[in-house]
C-alpha cells in the first residue's frame, strides 16, 4: 500500500511538472507554398520539422496517446502564410465524419490548430477542421469565452487514407494580429478530438483543474522577418428580394458593400456600408404575460462576429441598434395609424478593434440609423399626414480593457446614444476587474456601472455594482456575490436590463470531477442560496436556494440531470402589479426538472426533459408541468432532422390582467389556465463542406383562459377575491389565443473562399385574438385564414482580397 503511494505520487508529481513545461516546435521558411489538397507530397513537408506525442486532457486528463492513434504534426511559413500538415493515425472505419455548416460540431472529429501571436496565453485565435472537410474558426479569452461568431477566409483540406485521416491548412498573415517584429515567438496549440468516445487530446499537456487553457500553450518559434500585410478585404454583395403579402407584392434590388481594413498591424476597421439585413432569420414569437420586454438573439452576422470588447460588462445589447421606433405619438379619436414601422433602418455600422503586444485592447463601434416616421389617417376626412417617431440616432461604444499577469484584465467601457432634436439620449460608463492570482486558484469579479438618461423633463443618474469573490481551482469550487442598482439605473438604450431597485446577495458551492468514475465519464453538482431585497426602499423581497446536477454515462455517453429551486417564505414581487411601490406577494415556490440527451453518435437519438411548479400556500392551488421531446435520426453523414415538440399547461396561476378600472383604480389580477405547444422541424442537407440546403419549421400556440371571478391586489399584497366579473367592471376581455407560423427553406453554395451564393425562402402566418374557447385544431384553421407573408430573396457575396488583387496586377503589368 505504501509503495502504491509512493509511485502514484511519483507518477502525479512527474505529470505535474510535464504539464508545466512549453513544448517547442521549430517552424521553418519554405520558398515553395505547398499545395492545400491533403496530399502530403509537396517538397515542403519533406523538410519541415515533425512533432507528436498528444496528451489526453478529457475524460482522462494525463492519458498519452498511442502508436495506433498518434498525431504527427508539421509546420511551415512564407511571406503570406503560415501552414499546417497533420497526420492522424486512427482506424479509418471508425472515424466519425457527419457533414455540417460552417462553425457546428456535428458528430465528427476534428483537429484544432490554435495560435496566440502576442503569446499572452488570452488572446487565442483558433482554427477547427473536421474530418467531414468542414470548417469553423473562433476567437477566444478567458472572459468571453469562444466567440464563433468571427469567420476569417482561409484554406484546408482532408483526405481519408488506409491508417487514419490527414489535414493540411493554409492560414494567411490576414487572419492573424501579430506585431511588426524580426523574430516572433507565438503561442500555439495542437488539439485533436475522437468523436466516438468523446476523448480531446492536447500537443502541450492541460491541467483541467485551474487556469484557462491559454495558460497550457506551447511555443512556435522560428519566425523571422514575416511583416503584417495590408489587411484589406471587399465583400460587395447584391441582394435580390420578392415579398408578397396579402395581395401585395413588393420587389427590391440592393447592392452593398463590407470592408475590413487593418489600420495598423494589431487594429482592424469592419464597415458595413448600405446594411442588407433582409436574409436574418425570424425571431421565434412567444406570448409575453410577464412585467418585462420580450427580447430576442441576434441573428445579423455585423453585430455577431468579433464583438467580444463590446461584449464586456453587459452593457452592448446590438437589437437596440435598428430595433422597433422608442417615440410615441398621440392620437387623436378620428385618428388612425396606416403606416408603423416595426424596426429602424441602419444607414451604416463600423466596428474597430484591436490589441497591442502589452496587452491594451481598444474598442470603438459606431452605428448610424435613419429617421423614422409613421403615417397618420383621419378616419373622417381621408386625409393623412406623417410624424417622427424616430430621430436620426448615433449608437457609439468605446471600450478599454488592460490584461496583465496571463489571467487578468481592467477594463472601461461607454456607451452613449444619441437622437437628433428633443429625443431620449443616454450615456452609460462601466468600470470592471476580473483579477485571479498567478497560481490561478482564486479569481475576484467586480464592476461598477454608472447610467445616465436624458429625456425631455429632465437627466437621471443610476447607479449599479456587482462584486463575486471565488475559488476557481479543484473538484469543490464555491463563490460569494453581491449585486446592486439603483431605481434609475437603465441602461436599455444600447443594453440590456429587465428589471433595475435590487440589493441582493448569493452563496454558490459546486462539485465537479476531472476523471471518469467507475461508471460516469464526469458529473457535477451545483448548490446556491440567493437573498434579495430592494435597493429603495431597503425591505426583503425574497429568498431562494436549489440544487442542479449533471452527468453522462461513461461507455454509452448518454448526459443526464436535473435541478430544483425552492423560493421559501414569503417573497414580495414589486414587479408584477406594473405599479411603483406596490407588490404582490407569493409564498413557497417549487419548482423542479429532469432531462435525458441520449448518445448524437447514434442513427436515432432523443432528448427528453419533464418539470413542474407547485406552491406550498393557503388558498391557492396553481400547478403547472411541461415537458418535451425531441427525437432526432440521422440518416447518413449528410442528412439530419430534428423534431421538437414542447407542451406546457399551467393551471390556476395567478396573474396581472388590466388595471384600467376608472370607477376603482383597482390593480386587477385574475386567475387563469394556460396551454402552450409548440412543434418545431428542423432538417439540414450538406452535399459537402461547400453545398447545404437548411429547413426549419416552427408552430407556436398559447391559449390564456380567465375565470371570471375579478381578484383586487390589495395594499398589503395579498389579494382579494370578488364575485365581480371582468365584464360587469367594464374590463377588456384579458382571454388570448395567441398562434405563430415559420418556415424557413434556404441554400447556400460558397463557390469560392469567402463567397457565398444564398437562396433563401420562407413564410410566415400569424393570429391573436381574444377567444380563449378555441382547441389547437380550431386556432391552426383561424391561423391559415390570415394573409401570409411569402419572401424570396436571393443574395450574391463575393470575397476580394487587397493582396491578390494587388498581385495580379502587378503579374499583368510584368507580362506586358
């Protein structure tokens, strides 16, 4: 037994120190650029120095590889680009290679080439191949995690031999911010992933356990006397658009135009001039009973690639940018609206960011969007008139963001919007620090964040800070967190923020393994308690405490788990009566889930989740569960479909329904039944890495029931049943049958590196009404009778780099 201890110390302490040491890899100059086909035969990697011996980082952290699976690594350089060829041994019949888009995953394996110029182990730019041939490509650091949204133009190619798969890779100097220095020493990483059992190995070894991967880098070296190039890049696109609703059919040609342009060798311009959004995906539409504004994700690829600086502090939500108009306009009673636009055209976008080798990144973005008016009918003369609701308005952000020490960064960040004439303006400045010490156990959050709005009666100042202390290192990991705003903290004119007045403060112990147990690949365990009260007045609003839990198999790969939170005692909700100072008062929440996501390495998988709410309170009854299913087969390597399906019911909830009583000035709630279904297809067709066909389907039904007994919030909270009815205190009938349809068909070809043809289809119904009566088969029959939107759009987007244009110029002039 001693001895055992003895050499599994040994053992441990050898990993350890192995895991601290940088590998070296020597890069050599070649005058010959090899050709990117997957042929390992050009004159270049008869030469180019060999590197091998992965580690195992996941499940089993300190597994070397074998002789039957060994990566064999070479790579070289010129004046224009770095390349990579990679050699992995594996059995061929086992290599998993579903075909994708750009930037998934799928169920494939993939090799990872990741290269940190500044080698300031936080600043990661990383390139993914897949055994498919498919491509994606990220940019990474510790605080904002990878950012997939940024796509570079570059090449690779895959071939499947009789021992395994081989990659070869072509990163051009243009993907890369590197300084203007003789001699370079970059930070790289090789990774590499078996798809089949979910192993990742490493070239430099990882410690799981603490830091962020950036910390394990090896080293390139060997660069000598390569110069940034002139990083300038056109992507002229046209756009051909055909919508037709209700009778009406509208057609449209637009042309634009995208620049990049590295304005200095770490710093690049991105513009887009003459913004075509008209290919951006529908949001999925849900009905909206809560106090706060329904919000969607970003799906424009401007505001979604390389926004990682603007990102810091929460404080950039980019649907603001060309979101619906933020003016009203008071209507007369012979008045109606003819015209209202539902969003703000965006005149033009420019984003500049960067990093300097000590580690300061700057960030600058400026959007411009266009003046915005309704038309207005009179409905007793016919005569029609138009009115502002939106002022030209400039968006800006401006951030700074110091790193030091290889784990930590300071940053200042502004966002300030402003509208042309007597519109709202806002001003929004944030200070935050995300520090960890140099042995990477134990990091401290903080940031304080200071608003200011002007509108037309006056400016208002808030005030919000959150401060987290944790530890970040081994299997039991916990935190402490306090956060605080103000009641005129707002920060909604370019962020994000759905309630403000809170003082609350939260416990976090968690569990997590790091190598596979007898019969869990891994598992983790997360335990919280949350207390909150109002900033203003300072009184207890509520508190909560809840467990979540989550594994996966160890030789079937099947993930499973669940949560609970029980928000106990009475808690105080200021929120829902959409009245300052009063609240409405619940006790003993429960609510509670599991789930189930079967092996995607199968034909057939499904994931699976059940849950429900109950409350522990007297004279009330409200229950509701959901649960969904979503069946997925995948028929061959090219060809998915997903099927989702979601039911909710709520029985009984209590809720805000209209506080419009002018004999009362009563807070109205009711209590109501609600049903949700939703049905969702989705179903991806790749020809190869270059040709996909995309369909997605979405049918979204709610129906909200009142009873008819009236419930008055009272001003102690609590609420007062009567034997008054909606109608009989001159109500509006609260009841909603609320019911959505999408379908989205497109195509798209990159017929060349960074150009892309895309043909895209879709339609969309929708409904809402008061008649809370009808079943799902009678509101699918209502939806089919509303005018349908049918669009068509067909867009043309052609990659120019300023560098091959400039050479092929100066190749026709030497011929002439």
């Amino acid at each position: 037994m001693k001895l055992h201890f003895i050499l599994s110390s040994l053992l441990l302490l050898g990993f350890c120190v192995h895991s601290q040491h940088k590998k070296q890899l020597q890069i050599e100059r070649t005058s010959i650029s090899p050709k990117i086909d997957g042929l390992l035969d050009d004159t270049v990697w008869e030469t180019a120095n060999k590197t091998e011996g992965f580690t195992q980082f996941r499940p089993n952290a300190g597994v070397l590889d074998s002789l039957e699976n060994r990566t064999v690594v070479q790579m070289a350089y010129d004046d224009n680009a770095v390349y990579l060829a990679a050699y992995l041994y594996d059995d061929p019949s086992m290599i998993m290679k579903q075909l994708t888009s750009r930037d998934n995953f799928g169920q494939s394996d993939y090799f990872a080439l990741i290269l940190n110029p500044n080698n300031d182990a936080q600043n990661d730019t990383e390139f993914f191949v897949f055994s498919s041939g498919t491509q994606a490509d990220a940019i990474a650091n510790p605080s904002n995690g990878e950012d997939f949204g940024w796509n570079a133009v570059w090449e690779s190619a895959v071939k499947i031999t009789d021992d395994g798969w081989i990659v070869e890779m072509k990163i051009p100097y243009r993907t890369l911010r590197f300084s203007n220095q003789d001699v370079q020493t970059w930070g790289v990483q090789f990774q590499r992933s078996f798809r089949r059992h979910r192993s990742r190995y490493a070239w430099n070894p990882i410690d799981v356990t603490k830091g962020n991967y950036g910390l394990y880098h090896g080293e390139l070296i060997g660069l000598k006397s390569i110069k940034p190039p002139t990083r300038l890049a056109f992507y002229p696109f046209s756009t051909g658009i055909i919508n037709s609703f209700d009778g009406d059919t509208e057609t449209d040609l637009k042309f634009g135009l995208d620049v990049k342009y590295g304005i200095t060798e770490n710093f690049t311009l991105d513009m887009t001039l003459v913004p075509d959004f008209s290919q951006a995906g529908f949001d999925n539409l849900s009905l909206n009973l809560g106090p706060f504004e329904q919000t969607f994700s970003e799906q424009r690829q401007f505001f979604t690639e390389g926004v990682d600086l603007f990102n810091k502090g929460g404080l950039f939500f980019s649907r603001r940018v060309g979101s619906q108009p933020t003016g009203t306009i008071d209507l007369a009673e012979n008045e109606e609206f003819v015209d209202f636009p539902n969003t703000v055209k965006v005149l033009n976008a420019a984003k500049i960011s960067g990093r300097t080798k000590k580690g300061l990144g700057i960030g600058f973005f400026n959007a411009v969007t266009e003046k915005t008016l309704v038309t207005i009918r009179n409905t007793e003369t016919g005569e029609r008139r138009n009115e502002k609701i939106e002022p030209l308005s400039n968006y800006n952000i401006i951030v700074l963001d110091q790193q030091f020490n290889k784990n930590s960064s300071i940053s200042l960040i502004n966002t300030n919007v402003t509208r042309n004439g007597h519109f709202r303006d806002a001003n929004v400045t944030g200070l935050l620090a995300d520090i960890s010490n140099k042995r990477n156990t134990y990091n401290v959050l903080g940031e304080i964040k200071m608003s200011n709005v002007n509108r037309i009666d006056g400016t208002s100042t808030g005030l919000s800070s959150f401060f987290m202390a944790r530890k970040i290192h081994g299997n039991y990991r916990y935190s402490f967190d306090h956060s605080y705003a103000d009641t005129d903290y707002d920060i909604n004119d370019l962020g994000l923020i759905f309630r403000n007045n809170f003082n609350n403060f939260g416990v976090d112990f968690s569990y997590r393994t790091f190598e596979p147990t007898k019969k869990l690949n891994d598992f983790n365990w997360n335990s919280y308690v949350n207390y909150t009260r109002l900033a203003v007045p300072d009184v207890y609003t509520g508190m909560s405490f809840g467990l979540s839990a989550n594994a996966q198999t160890k030789e079937t790969f099947h993930n499973f788990g669940g949560n609970f939170n029980f928000q106990a005692g009475k808690q105080f909700d200021y929120f829902e009566p959409r009245r300052s100072g009063r609240f409405f008062i619940y006790e003993n929440r429960l609510n509670a889930s599991i789930y189930l996501s079967s092996n995607y390495n199968y034909t057939f998988a499904i994931d699976a989740n059940i849950g429900g709410v109950t409350f522990f309170e007297n004279n009330r009854n409200t229950t509701e569960y959901w649960f969904g299913l979503d069946p997925r087969v995948r028929f061959n390597d090219k060809f998915l479909v997903v099927y989702s399906f979601d039911y909710n019911e709520v029985f009984r909830d209590r809720g805000y329904a209209n506080n419009s009583n002018s004999l009362y000035n009563e807070i109205v709630f009711g209590q109501r039944d609600q049903t949700t279904i939703i049905n969702k297809i989705t179903g991806t067709y790749n020809f190869n890495p270059f040709h996909s066909l995309g369909l997605t389907f979405r049918n979204y039904w709610s129906v909200v029931d009142y009873e008819n007994d009236v419930y008055l919030l009272q001003e102690n909270g609590r609420l007062l049943k009567t034997d008054e009815s909606f109608e009989s205190l001159g109500l509006d009938n609260s009841d909603v049958n609320y019911s959505t349809w999408n379908l989205d068909l497109n195509y798209t070809w990159q017929f060349a590196p960074g150009s892309f043809l895309t043909a895209l289809y879709r339609n969309q119904l929708f409904n809402s009404d008061g008649i809370a009566e009808t079943n799902y088969g009678e509101s699918i029959t209502t939806l089919f009778e509303q005018p349908i939107l049918h669009s068509f759009s067909l867009r043309l987007q052609y990659f120019i780099d300023y560098n091959n244009l400039k050479n092929m110029f100066k190749k026709k002039g030497k011929s002439a």
